[in-house]
C-alpha cells in the first residue's frame, strides 16, 4: 500500500484553478520529490495532501487514511514543514521545539534534532533575532520533532546556505534511513536530483511525469543540447504547458 | 492537558518578555489609581453625593473594568490578530493540537495579567489613600470573572471576524472608547445619567462596571448585570468558535 495516494486531485481558488487534475502515490520509505516552475501548484497539491485544504475533487489518502476525516490520527504520524509560517518573535529556539515536541504522543529527542541541524549555539535565540537559514532549519526541526512516519517539506532549503543545504540533504537522508516517507517540494534541480529517489514533474496544475531523476534524463530529447541535465529535461516536460 | 500547560506557560514567558504591553496590562492600574490619587482635587474626602464615600473607592472598580477592556479590545485582539496573520495558528493546526489551544492560553494569560493589575491598583489604593476593601468579596470576585469572561468573548469574536492584524487592531479601538464611557470613566457612580445607565446595563463591560460598582460598595451584583455578561459570553464566545478563521 502506498503511504500517500492522491487520484484526480482538483483546487480551486475563486476563479484561478491551482490544480488542474493530479494523481501521485509515494511508497514507504522513498523521498519523493514534487518539482514544477512557480504556480504549479505545487504547494496547493501538498496542503491537501496534509489536510490544511479542502479539494473540490479526487481523494487523498494518507498511511490509508483521510486526512481532513481522520484528522486526529494524521496529525500524530505526519511532520509537516509550510512554506511560510513564522513563530511568535519573542520565543527562544529551545522553547518551540521542547513545546512542540510535547504535542506528540512518541516524539523525537528535539536537543539531538536541535544539534543536527546546527542550531545548538542559538538554542537561547529568540525567533526573531534568527537569520533567514536558522529560521528555515528551525522549521525543518519542526517537521521532524514529532517523529513521523511521514514527512512533508515544501521548499526545503530556500534561503539556506550551500553547505546547509547539503547538511539538509544529509539529514533528510538520514531521517529516511529511519523508514520516514519523505515527500518534497522543491524548484531547486540539484536538489531533486541528488536527494530525490523519484519526481512528479507539475506543471499548470497537472502531472507531466513521474520518474526516477535518471530516467528523465535519459528520456529528455532537447534539441540542439547533446547531454540534457535535470533541468533541460523538466524545462522541456513544463515549457508546453506554461503559459 | 500537558500540551495545555506548556502553551500556557509558554505564553506566560511570551507576555513577561514584552516590556510595553506588560507595562500597560499590569502597572497602569495602579498608576492611574496613584495620580488620581494625588492629583484630582477632592477626590480623597468624603462626598456627600457618595453617601460619604470618598470619591476614588468608587473610581477604583471603573479602573478595574477599565483594566478589563484594554486587556481585552487591545491587547488580546492584537495578539490574536497577529497570531494569524503571521501564519502561527496555521502552524499550530498542521501539529496534534488545536489551535484553539492557543487561544484558550492567551485567554489564561491575559485573564491572569489583569487579576494580577488589579491586585496592584487595590494595593495602592489600600496603602497609599486608605480605601478600604470590597464590601461583598464574593459579588466582587463573580461580577469581575464574568465581566472579564464577556469581553475576552467580545475580542476573539472581533479577532474572528476581522480578515487582518491591522483590522482587528482598529476594530477594537473603535468599540474600546464608547465602552469606557459606558463603564462610567467620565461620569462614575451615581453620576452617570439615568439614559446612558439603561443603556450601559446591556453593554457587556457597562454591566461589568455596574456590577463590580455595586459589589464594591457592599451590595450583590444584580441579577440583570450578571444575564447580561452571562449572555455575552455564551453567544459572542459562540460566534467567534463558529466564525473563527485560523488564516
Ligand atoms: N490562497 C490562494 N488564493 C488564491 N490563489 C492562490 C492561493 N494560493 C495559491 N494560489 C494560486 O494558485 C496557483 C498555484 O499556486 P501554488 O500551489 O502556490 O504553486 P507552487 O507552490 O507550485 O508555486 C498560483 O497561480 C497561485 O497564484
Ligand atoms: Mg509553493
């Protein structure tokens, strides 16, 4: 059974359709990556995906369950990482993650979290006085501290440094290595290639392809270009349908 | 329950760490207690138009609903309001908990901010100008609680319905100065016109007034004033659970 499953997806806001019509499923334990130009509809596929929005139609269903109908239950397995959210400005690092870690009823240990993603010096920091990349791996240990089954990060590592990034991947890889399902949204192509076992490249609110990175390389026909990247292949799968 | 405590105690700390919002909430009570006090002529002898009272044993309980509207209209909207904006209630509602929680915790917080600045303002009115203690304690106590329950009501339900931090803001400013004036800041005890008392009593910080007024000088709030904050706090509390929007 896959962990996430989502037939014939369909949003809508007023009049500006965000996703068109999506179907994705996401096995145990892989790292699946949601890649696409920005107003895919990347983030509206995600956010029904982890309940916090209503689909017009399809179904999704999460470790088997409905995420809006059983809510509860989600909640407890599912680490979710929003593209944007802040913190109020005054709360110190340690103090979010020792208050979100005791929503959890089998949660991680948020100090060894806190030290693996580099956050150990500023543990006395409050939110506010955090520089953009420790408030983007603040929000990664969010995700995390609940110890879930799955984990879903929109826009991982905007606004991190290279070498975070790659300590990012690392962690992320890690994180899997303990049997997490990770699914992630990303625009960055290195990032889907070195990190991701398989992509759903979106576009205009549809999937266009869902491969392993290699495999869409292989695929690319891009003419004039002799050895397509990543990149060349997903421009080549999304360019037809943006407008 | 655990999940409970540790919002509250974090939102305690959150509080503590704001030093203007603090000032506000805890010490201008009591400094307002203090300069009225000292500077208002006549304000410390009896007046016969009390029955003999002196005239700040009677603006003391108005300071208190006072400290109950800005705690409410200004503060806990503000924080409200800006929780959602910034995506802190979305955050929450992606975790087991329910943002509701949240709200619930700055209710605690706010709710004991203001037990703490009225304390003060007794304190300073006890020691400093010898006003002596409430004549029903009890009726005090109830008519305070409830009173602080309808406008907590009041500012969630202005929270909800108001689609940002800024309108929210606003909107709580423009109920917050008419309800001083129904609470009786500029015209206190019997002094307020018989007119403007009908309508206070159905206002839900006029009965608090009214209420903790009466308690104050002796008697039992009466039972109008307490339907009232009773009424507002079930019907405007259950708009804002059923219009509440957590973005
Ligand atoms: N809350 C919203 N209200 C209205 N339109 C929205 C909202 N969120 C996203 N959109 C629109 O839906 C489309 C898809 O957005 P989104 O899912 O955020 O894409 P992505 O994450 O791939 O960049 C965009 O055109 C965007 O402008
Ligand atoms: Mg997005």
């Amino acid at each position: 059974m896959p962990v996430i499953e989502v037939r014939n997806l369909r949003k809508q806001y007023a009049d500006q359709v965000a996703v068109a019509d999506v179907s994705l499923s996401v096995d145990e334990g892989e790292i699946f990556g949601l890649v696409g130009p920005n107003g895919a509809g990347k983030t509206t596929t995600v956010e029904c995906i982890e309940g916090l929005r209503t689909a017009d139609s399809g179904t999704v269903r999460v470790l088997g369950l409905d995420p809006r109908r059983d809510r509860a239950a989600v909640r407890q397995k599912l680490g979710i990482q929003l593209q944007e959210s802040q913190l109020p400005d005054r709360i110190k690092v340690w103090e979010v993650l020792d208050l979100y870690s005791s929503f959890y009823p089998h949660p991680a240990d948020w100090r060894a979290l806190m030290d693996e993603l580099g956050l150990g010096p500023k543990r006395n920091t409050v939110f506010a006085k955090l520089s953009g990349g420790q408030k983007q791996r603040l929000s990664i240990a969010l995700a995390l501290v609940g110890n879930p089954s799955v984990a879903i990060l929109d826009e991982l590592t905007t606004g991190l440094d290279p070498q975070a990034r790659r300590d990012t991947w690392e962690l992320i890889r890690h994180v899997r290595d303990r049997g997490v399902t990770v699914l992630l949204v990303t625009h960055f192509m290195d990032e889907a290639e070195r990190l991701c076992d398989r992509l759903a490249v979106v576009a205009a609110g549809r999937v266009v392809a869902v491969d392993t990175p290699r495999n869409l390389i292989a695929g690319a026909q891009v003419p004039g270009v002799e050895r397509p990247t990543l990149e060349d292949a997903i421009l080549s799968l999304t360019s037809a349908r943006s407008i | 329950m655990t999940a409970l405590a540790k919002i509250i105690r974090v939102e305690a700390k959150l509080f503590l760490r704001d030093p203007v919002g603090m000032f506000f909430a805890i010490a201008f009570p009591a400094l307002l207690i203090l300069v009225l006090g000292l500077a208002m002529p006549g304000i410390r002898e009896p007046a016969d138009e009390l029955d003999g009272r002196l005239p700040l044993e009677v603006y003391l309980p108005i300071t208190m609903t006072l400290a109950i509207a800005t705690v409410t209209m200004m503060t806990l909207v503000g924080v409200v309001g800006s929780y959602r904006e910034r995506g802190i209630l979305r955050r929450l509602s992606t975790t087991p908990v329910s943002p509701t929680a949240l709200l619930v915790a700055q209710v605690a917080v706010n709710v004991a901010a203001l037990l703490v600045a009225c304390g003060l303002a007794w304190l300073v009115a006890a020691t400093v100008f010898d006003v002596p203690p409430p004549g029903n304690a009890v009726g005090f106590v109830l008519a305070f609680t409830l009173g602080a329950s309808a406008m907590c009501a009041l500012a969630l339900l202005v929270a909800a319905v108001t689609p940002s931090a800024r309108a929210s803001m606003g909107v709580g400013q423009l109920i917050y100065f008419p309800m001083m004036f129904f609470a009786g800041v500029w015209t206190p005890g019997p002094q307020m016109p018989d007119l403007v008392r009908k309508i206070a009593d159905f206002t839900p910080l006029g009965a608090a007034s009214l209420a903790v007024q009466d308690a104050w000088a002796g008697s039992w709030p009466t039972l109008l004033h307490l339907a009232v904050m009773v009424a507002f706090t079930v019907v405007l509390g259950g708009l804002a659970a059923r219009y509440f929007r957590w973005e």
